[in-house]
C-alpha cells in the first residue's frame, strides 16, 4: 500500500547454452497514485459554530461521518481537518485526497455576521412608518423583514455600528425582525424578534367633583380618537347659584368640536341651579395628532366656590387607524425605474383595493415601486413594492447557466468560458469569470467559483470543478482509438402530480401540506437542484434557514447545492411544504373567499418549475412560460383547494338520543361532534389520496372549526379553512321515548249487543275489548 508512485522497468533475459543466443524483454510498470483509484464522498454534513475556526471535537466528527460513508477507503489512511473544516485524506502511498468544508458542513454565523438588535420601542408604532434603529457591525448592511418574511427596510451601519432603517412599508402588529451582512461576507441569522404594538384607544369615564354648594360634572376624563371620529362628552353644572359655568382652558383647540349647550358666562340676577352642556363634534380630518388638556370651570355665584374639571383628548395619527392592502400586483417593466403609467396603476390598484381610506388621502410612488399614502393630517402610510409589483425579471432570471467540469495542465490558468457548459446559449455581452483565481500550482480537483455578468447588469455564481492534471506523471500507454463519448443525458424529475393532465398539484387550506419531488440522473448524483418562478425566475432564500427558499403564500422548499446521490432507490429529494397563508401580496380576504363555504372554487398559487443540474453539466430544461407548461419536464400548478374537497362527514354508527329531533340544542349538537367522524372523500379526483378514499380521518379534531346546524334542518360541519359540509340532523339523532311511547294504550272496547227497549232488563251485553283486559258497564 506504501508503493511509490511511478515507472518501472522490469527486463527478463534468456540465454541459449549451445548457442550463444541472448534474448531480453522489458516490461513496464506503472504505479499510479492511490488517490486516483477513490472517488471519497462527503457523507453527512456537521454543524459547526464557527465557520472560520472548527473546533477540535467538530473536526473528529467531520472525520467520522466522511469514514461512514467511506467504508472501502484503505484502512492506514490519515485524516486531518483545517480550521475552515477542509479535509484531507493521506494515503499509505502519500497521495491526497481533498473534500471542501462546503461539502462537510453547516457553516454558524461568522463572528462578524452575529445577528444584530433592535433597540428602539416600537409601543404604539404599528400601521405607521416609524424609524427602526438598529445595533450591527459598523459598515454592515441591515435588513429589516416582517413577520411575512419581506424585506421592509435597509440601511448600514455608521462607524458607531447604528443602522437607523426607515422602513418602505408600515411596521404590522407583531414581531419584526433584522439582519446583518458585512461587506463581502454572509447574511447573519435574524435578530431577537421586537414586538411592534397598536397604540391604544383609551377611554376612561369622568365624574363628579364639588359639594354640597357646586358641582361639576364631566362624563369621560380622557378620550382617544382619530381623525374623523365623533366626540360626544356630557358637561353639567349645579349650585345652589351658578355664577359661571364655562371651558376655561382650549375650548376649540381640537378643530370640529367644540363646547355647545348651556355654558353660562352671566346669570344677569337669575339663581340657575343647574346647567347642562356639551363638548361634541367631527375630529377634523387636518387635526394634527397630540394630547390636549380641555379644562372645565363652574363658580358659585354667592359662595367662593369654584370648580375645574380636566378632560384629556389624545389624537392620534390617521395612519394607525388604517392598514392598507395592496391590491392587484402589476407587472413592471423596470423594477428600478418604474414609468409614470405604471406608478398611476399601482395607486389605482392600491385604491381600488381601499375604499374606506379618507378621499383627501395624496398617494405617490417612487421609481422602484414602494408606495406612500399622505393622510389630510399629515401621517402617512407606505406599502412596499414586494407587495405591489412584479418585478421584471432580470437576465439572471431568465438564464440558467450550467456548471461543465473542465481539465488543465498543472501551471496552466483555466478559461472561465470553458467551465460554463451552455455558453453559448447566454445572452450577447455576456461576461464570465472566476470569482478568484484557481489553484493550478499542485494536482487534484479543485472547487471553484464562476460569476456569469449579463448585459443588463445581473449576475449570479456557479459553482464549479476544475481538474489540474500533472503532465509529467502522466503513464506512457500505447494510443488507443478513442472511445466516442456517451451523450450527456439530463436528470429525470418525478413530480407527485394530483391531476397529470392538468399538472396540478393540489394543497388544502386550514392545515400542514408536504410533497416530494425526487430527482434521478444516470450517474447516480447531482450537483444542484431547485424550484423556479415563471420566467425561470429564482425564489427568494428564507433568511437564517441554509438552503431554503420562500415558494410564496406560506410555502418554503429545501435546495440542493451539493453532488447528492440521485439513484433509483435513492433519489435527491426537493420537499415543498407549508400551510396556505395570506403573504407575499395574496390579500387575505382573497385567501379566505377562495376555501368558504360548501363549494369553494379554490385558487391557483402559481406556476412551478423542478430543475436539476448533474455533474456532466446537463440540466433539466424548463422555458418556464404559459405556452410552455405541457412540455416542460419540471411544470407543476400548485392548486388551492378547500378542506370539504378532501373530507366528508362520515355516516354516523351511532345516533345521538334527544328529547325533540326538530329542535337540537347546543349540549346535543356537543355529543353529536364527540361521536362525528371524518373521513377522506370519495369524490376527491386528487391522485395523491386516491388509496386513501373513504378511510377515516385520524386527527378529526383538528380538521374542525366548528359544528353547528341550519335553519334547513342540517348538521354543518364547518372546517379550519372555512369550507363546509352538510347531512340532514335526522342521520344523526334519535328521539328520546317518552313514557307514553313506552306503554302501549288499550283499544277502545265496543258493545255489540243491540239494547233497543231492553232498558229495566238483565240483558247479557257482549263486548269487544283488549285481551285479559277488565270491562266494566
């Protein structure tokens, strides 16, 4: 096992005795390097804490797993890690193997990429654009997401490592989030999630303050309102002689209202025992928020008596009181330079879309898209672009550019083209290059990275092998024929169609969905898998989850980006899953009409398109466009149905007993749900359950909303997701008997005997009655 490397020549001799014939014959030996025979793989990836320094223990692991899942290795090989998590593989011969930590680990947060902090209070800041300051590394970028998982804000980092973000979108109710990324480094993981709150609508209730001589009523001591809102408070005033009963103090600070009734300035000789008045009106709409002291007074005419009463009015903002949605998505042109028309369509969608918001409401767009609403008071709104366009999509979007493993000799510098396998295919004025130079100075397979720059600006990183071969050690063989090359033949995908005629997949509302998508290749790996948009347009990572993208309206996918076996008993997996959810601009009262009542029409959540990449550099191909979706190997239709499409109300093994069938109460409608059941529906066309028709449903509870009955007569078996069935109530209950039901009245007895003129005689009279039963005359 320890052989050297290299070339031997071997010569056998012969002699002839008699003779004198000498003969000789060489035989060459070539020993190559152990490292060429083995092909290690990485196993199992180990998380680790610090990217740029792998502890001794997490080394030892990474050890393990790529011994695992290396079993025929030679048994003397050295294993050792770098503090990156690189590994290297000696061999009794001293050739090398290299495995890179991108394929042995799941990297922690670079120290300089700790998640950052959210500092401020953000009480009573929901539904406005309120400022958000951030503690990050200095020079870093922060992104601020919201609770749907949308960027909303982005600002870096002054050299006192504050990011102040003033957001593009108004801050929900709820948890917001932040991230870091340094320059030329990596996003952190998110930050302490802050909860953002609504400020409250205080009221609180007034009362009486006086004496016996003077008292002073007001019905509320503090109010909150908005612009727009009715205030309605009652002041009265009593003495024995009023003297004066007036608001002393901004009386009409608060535009719209102000004091009216019977306020006295001068009872002119008269004793006015009481006084009854008001403080009403209209907020005005250009009321600027703020707190206001409005201060009641009533003075006895005859005695020193003298009375204020404090009410407190507090205005807020119009912009807490509304939570515009966004409408109708359009589709952009530029995502970075969004025309006059295009800006003119958003603000009518967005209005469309807000009927109630105040007619003087000014709204304006900037040239990527995000939205501002001005209220008359000055308070604004904003609605980000992710919420309201559909961004262009870019060169990067449109083209998907293969990884092809190229060959070179030590010393040689590679050509980026070359490790690009559909080159030719990009767009003219495309610019490739290695993202850093590649080692060519010592042998081996060396990991790389091309960035493919297009015309347009966009870019995107393919990662890449290079070979780097020694010439010099190179076996001297005799020339063969050279074997044609087998076609490069592109990775199959198996994808779990629910209707294949319609390529539609289909998920239900109100619960957890999961599917696989499993990719084969004839080689038995992959390099790269993922789900695209439309346009082959690229998903948006799911920040602080590795690997893993946001398919849209509650859903998320796994990404592969490492070689994966890809075989027909193991294929790679892609698993798309997630509970339906009113995100990335699907408004929820569109989400909520789709799944409601007993025939839901559902809705489509979009286009998809499966690819994969395997290690020759060919590729599932998707045009990705409407007219391409029957042909395309990886298009599926991610369909929206209702619960009530998957489940039905199982007929029922045993009746529930009730005093009035025609009247069920609530504690009977309880034990009919106790003993209901479910079960899959028969009539359900989707292929996935079909082996499941008609079975019950294990977790019923968790399926039902509610169980109620209508005005018809029915039992309504309504679902999470809003969808319902329905049964007649009579399959359900069953009368209670009574006592009456339970014993059964004798029959009437009748007198056969005719008695005409036998009246003062001792007539037999016969008589027909229930057997056994006593008859009395």
């Amino acid at each position: 096992m320890d052989q050297p490397a290299g070339e031997t020549v071997v010569t056998f001799y012969a002699k002839n005795r008699d003779h004198g014939t000498n003969v000789s014959r060489d035989l060459k030996v070539i020993v190559l390097e152990t490292a060429k025979k083995y092909e290690p793989v990485a196993g199992t990836k180990v998380d680790i804490v610090d990217s740029n320094g792998v502890s001794g223990a997490e080394k030892n692991k990474i050890i393990e797993a790529v011994k695992a899942a290396n079993p025929s290795l030679p048994a003397n090989s050295q294993y050792s890690v770098d503090e990156k998590g690189n590994l290297t593989i000696t061999y009794p011969d001293g050739s090398k193997d290299k495995i890179a930590a991108a394929y042995l680990v799941n990297p922690g947060a670079d120290a300089a990429t700790s998640a950052p902090e959210i500092v401020n209070d953000l009480a009573g800041k929901a539904s406005t654009p309120a400022d958000v300051t951030v503690k990050a590394p200095a020079g870093s970028t922060v992104k601020l997401y919201n609770t749907d998982g949308v960027v909303i804000g982005e600002a870096v980092a002054n050299a006192q490592g504050v990011a102040t973000v003033h957001p593009t979108n108004s801050l929900p109710a709820g948890a917001i989030t932040a991230t870091s990324t340094p320059a030329g480094g990596k996003e952190s993981a998110k930050s302490t999630p802050i909860t953002v709150t609504a400020s409250p609508l205080t009221v609180k209730d007034g009362g009486v303050t006086g004496n016996n001589d003077t008292r002073l009523l007001v019905s509320k001591s503090e109010i909150t309102v908005y612009p727009g809102d009715k205030i309605d408070v009652d002041v009265v005033a009593q003495a024995t002689a009023l003297g004066k009963f007036s608001v002393e103090k901004n009386p009409l600070a608060i535009k719209g209202v102000e004091p009216t009734g019977g306020y006295l300035d001068d009872p002119r000789g008269s004793t006015i025992r009481q006084r009854d008045a008001k403080y009403s009106g209209t907020v005005a709409m250009d009321q600027p928020a703020g707190s206001t002291s409005v201060i009641f007074h009533a003075k006895n005419r005859d005695k020193p008596t003298t009375i204020y009463r404090e009410l407190i009015v507090n205005v807020l903002e119009t912009a807490k009181k509304y939570e515009p949605v966004a409408g109708t998505k359009l589709d952009v042109a530029n995502s970075n330079g969004v025309s006059e028309t295009e800006k003119n369509k958003i603000i009518e969608a967005v209005k469309s879309a807000n009927p109630s918001l105040p007619a003087n409401s000014q709204y304006s767009v900037d040239e990527k898209g995000n939205l501002t609403i001005t209220y008359p008071d000055g308070s604004k709104d904003k609605i980000a672009a992710a919420y309201l366009v559909n961004p262009a999509p870019t060169d990067a979007d449109k083209n998907t550019p293969t990884a092809k493993p190229q060959t070179v000799n030590k010393g040689t510098t590679p050509k980026a083209e070359d490790s690009i396998g559909n080159v030719k295919d990009l767009p003219k004025g495309t610019k490739v290059a290695f993202k850093d130079p590649v080692d060519t100075a010592t042998p081996g397979e060396k990991d790389a990275t091309v960035v493919v720059t297009y015309p347009d600006g966009s870019n995107e990183e393919v990662p890449v092998k290079v070979t780097v071969k020694d010439p010099s050690s190179a076996p001297t063989t005799p020339t063969t024929p050279a074997t044609p090359a087998a076609p490069v033949v592109a990775p199959t995908v198996e994808i779990p169609y629910s209707n294949k005629d319609t390529k539609e997949v289909y998920v239900y509302a109100g619960e957890e969905n999961s599917f696989d998508i499993k990719f084969k290749d004839d080689s038995g790996k992959i390099a790269s898998a993922t789900v695209r948009q439309g346009g082959n347009k690229a998903f948006a990572d799911v920040a602080g989850e590795a690997n893993t993208i946001n398919t849209q309206y509650g859903f998320k996918a796994n990404v592969i980006n490492a070689e994966t076996p890809a075989t027909e008993k193991a294929p790679a997996v892609i698993t798309y899953s997630g509970t339906p959810a009113a995100t990335d601009g699907l408004a929820k009262d569109k989400l909520e009409a789709a799944t409601k009542g007993e025939n839901p029409e559902g809705m489509a959540l979009g286009w998809r398109y499966a690819t994969a990449t395997d290690k020759d550099g060919a590729f599932i191909e998707n045009k990705a466009v409407g007219s391409s979706t029957a042909t395309d190997p990886g298009a599926f239709r991610v369909m929206l149905k209702g619960q009530t499409q998957k489940y039905d109300i199982a007929t029922p093994t045993e009746k529930v007993t009730v005093a009035d069938p025609a009247n069920v109460t609530d504690a009977d409608l309880a034990k009919i749900k106790e003993k209901l059941q479910l079960e899959y529906s028969q009539n359900n066309d989707d292929a996935n359950l079909a082996d499941k028709k008609g079975q019950a449903v294990a977790d019923k509870d968790a399926k039902i909303q509610s169980v109620t009955k209508d005005d018809k007569g029915n039992l309504v078996v309504t679902y999470k997701d809003g969808s319902q069935d329905k049964k007649p109530l009579s399959e359900f209950v069953t009368k209670k008997p009574t006592d009456a039901d339970k014993n059964e009245s004798p029959s009437k007895p009748e007198i056969k005997t005719d008695l005409t003129g036998k009246a003062g005689t001792k007539t037999p009279v016969e008589v027909t009655a229930t057997p056994g039963s006593k008859v009395e005359l």
